[in-house]
C-alpha cells in the first residue's frame, strides 16, 4: 500500500513539538484485554509509563470460542506475560487450591478465561471496561473517542485486538449469506443451538475438527469437509513434563514452548531473526508451521465419529430454500452437491488492517503493510510513528509464535522496551 512520506513525516515532527504539554493527552494506550493487552499493559505499568487500558478481559475467548473446548498448547505455554513472579497459570491454580499440571493435561477454555480475569484482577487493575469506538490521527498523537463519549489525546497506542477481525472466509464462496445458515467458527460461543441439524464444517485443523467433536457430542449431525488428503492429530507427550524425555529424544526434538523439534525451537525464540526472512518466506511458514491438525487428545472424538470427506474442494455455496447447498470437487474435477442445514467456516484468520474498523480510513492508509499486514519495526512499531500492533496482526512479521499465549511474552517486552525508549528520547 503507498504511504504519504509527508504525512509520517509531519506526524513524527508533530509528535516531538507537542512533548512538552503532557497534560491533556495519555503517553500510552492499549486497545484489548486479552493476553496480549494485558501482558503489555503489565509490561508498560513495570516500565512505569502512564497507560490506559481499555476492554472486557478475555471478551473474545468468553465470546467467540465454543463452550467445552480446550487448548491445544500445553500449561506450560500458556502463561500471560508479567515482569515479575507470580502470575503464571500455575500460580493462579495454586491459588484457586487446584493441583500442579503437566503436558498430559488439556487446558478447558473456561479456566483459561478464569486465569486471564485472575491475571488483570492482580496485575492489571486500571484496566477500563469500556470500548474504544475510533482512533485517528490527530496533529502528530492520536485522537480516542470512547463509547461513553469522552475523546482525549494519546502519544501513543497499541492494537491488540485480537484474532477475531481477521476472520477468514475463503474467497471461493462468494457472496453475503444469511449469519443463520453461514458463518465463520469464531462467531459462536454455544454450537448446542445446533443440535438436530446438518452442519458442514470446513477446515482440517483444530477449530474444525474441535468443532465437529462438540457439534456431534451435542446432538448435531456434523460433517468435515478438508481440502487436505488426511487429517493429522498430533502424537501424545512422552512424559508429562519435558525435562523427563530421554536425553538422545531432547537432542533430536529439543522442547519449545510451540512443541518439540527444531524448527519449532528456532519460532519460539527467533521473532527477531524472522522479522528479516523474505517476505514470502514469512507468509508460507506462517501458515505452514504447525499446519493444520487436531490435538492428540481429540482424535478418538473425531475418528469414526462423522463423516470426514477428504480432499474436497468448496466451488459454490448458495441458500436454497432455506438450506445450504455447497458443490464440492475432488482432485479429478468431479462434483458432489451437499445439502446441509448450516456451513461452519472454520477457516483460520487473515490479518488485514482494512479490517479494523476502529481505526479512522486515514490512520489505516498510512500504515504500511504487506498482503494486508502491518510492517512491523524490531519493537512492534508500525510506519506510523506511536502506533503498535501486537498478537496476531504481528506474526507475519516476527512468526507464528505469536499466534499463542506464548507469545505474550516476547511481545511485550519489546513493546514496553520500544516505548519506554521512545518517551524518554521525546523527555
């Protein structure tokens, strides 16, 4: 996308003019009150910046993700980030009088969401539970007008929204459907609504087949339709905890916190390293590191539980009659019609920054990107001077860690390493 050089140019300088009135506008603010908004806010506050952090904590995994599901990462890589001790996941189960646990041990979404309102509780508490309805540019920070109606200034602000505006419905569909007969997984919170009906689901990886596993224990007649020639689960953890496996296995698969193996390892901890890939290098090992698959412990829920038809891909999708027909084809061309009651699109996400609506149509034109995604600088920056994308609207740039809890960690740091450096230059 072409960026107006004068306009960050102008914002930068106006930045630095304005510095010394700090009364009427905020040095930081974060947009999001996931893991990814309440690790950085806990960053930032450690760093002793003056924040504002807006959201409902963990509103998106309250909302957007099913009812009886579980994480696919394991305890120990699915910690929101703090500076200091004591706010780990196995701390919030210490404190709840919940027993310590391992790999072997799935995390249900309910307690993640339970530890995520732990965390902000303890570590978070200035956090406002109220939205934020625009940012736009404003002579060099950033105008916030909140729902409530009340609009101040900020230096700067940090977009950590979530996963949930990029959601990904393939192109090959064409056309708006009605949201009661098509729509994308992450819009439903309780698939029990389903019950009796024919759902077809389409995806190979875990929201798919998780999906299709709660759809059939609910009483829906689920169907898996996966471009892929087989679905892939994941094999079990040797031991419950890394450090058990024999030494020549650590060797051959050192643990990460994405799982193990090497490469894994080097996406764990290289985001740096990754940020100066080729860009296409970027995209294909985005999608293509810890592709699509289920869980270990999901297999015996899906397997010879509904039908999976492989190797199918979506031509059309039309209502009729109040049903949905979708025409599918097999590698040879051959069609086959497919009348169902309900199509759930459990088709991953595609960070596209047109798709934050948040942000005024100007603010979004400046920042640049590259196949929808924001150019990122070594500490989350965008070309926008002050504006910080985090979760994620980053991995492209620094890797599919961040597209995990466990990114948390490395994220924020850098955020609140890359402010802090930045308001003390403009001191």
């Amino acid at each position: 996308m072409p960026v107006d050089t004068g306009f960050v140019a102008r914002h930068r300088a106006a930045r630095n003019m304005t510095t010394r009135d700090s009364r009427q506008r905020v040095p930081a603010v974060v947009i999001g009150a996931g893991p990814y908004g309440l690790s950085t806010a806990a960053w930032l506050s450690a760093k002793g910046i003056p924040q504002r952090v807006f959201g409902d904590p963990m509103e998106s995994w309250r909302a957007n993700m099913p009812a009886g599901m579980y994480l696919k990462s394991v305890p120990a890589a699915s910690s929101l980030s703090a500076p200091e001790p004591g706010y780990r996941i196995e701390d919030f189960r210490a404190a709840r009088g919940l027993g310590p646990v391992g790999d072997l041990y799935p995390i249900p979404v309910e307690e993640m969401i339970e530890y995520g309102k732990w965390f902000q509780e303890r570590r978070v508490p200035e956090l406002e539970q109220q939205k934020v309805r625009s940012v736009r540019a404003a002579d060099g920070l950033f105008a916030i007008t909140l729902d409530s109606g009340e609009q101040f200034l900020a230096e700067n602000v940090v977009m950590a929204t979530g996963q949930v505006p990029f959601s990904h419905e393939p192109p090959e569909l064409g056309g708006q459907f009605p949201a009661d007969r098509v729509s994308h997984a992450s819009r439903h919170h309780d698939l029990t609504r389903f019950s009796g009906q024919r759902v077809a689901v389409l995806g190979a990886g875990q929201s798919a087949l998780e999906s299709a596993a709660l759809l059939h224990e609910s009483g829906a007649r689920p169907m898996v339709i996966a471009r892929a020639e087989s679905l892939a689960f994941g094999g079990p953890p040797v031991t419950d905890h890394p450090a058990e496996r024999p030494r020549t296995v650590r060797i051959v698969k050192p643990g990460s916190p994405l799982g193990p193996g090497w490469s894994l390892l080097a996406c764990s901890y290289g985001g740096v390293a990754y940020r100066h890939l080729p860009e296409g290098v970027r995209m294909r090992l985005l999608h293509t590191v810890l592709g699509p698959s289920g869980a270990w412990w999901l297999r015996h829920r899906v397997e010879d539980r509904f039908p999976v038809l492989r190797s199918r891909t979506p031509r059309s999708v039309e209502v009729v009659d109040g049903q949905v027909r979708l025409v599918v084809a097999d590698p040879a061309g051959r069609t086959e019609v497919l009348d169902v009651d309900h199509l759930l699109l459990a088709t991953g996400y595609r960070v596209d920054v047109d798709r934050l609506g948040l942000m005024a149509p100007e603010l979004r034109r400046e920042v640049r990107t590259f196949r929808g995604a924001p150019r990122l600088s070594r500490g989350f920056e965008s070309s926008v001077p002050g504006l910080f994308f985090t979760g994620l609207a980053a991995a492209p740039t620094f890797g599919p860690v961040l597209r995990f809890v466990a990114g948390t960690g490395f994220a924020a740091r850098r955020v609140a390493g890359s402010l802090a450096a930045g308001t003390r230059s403009r001191r």
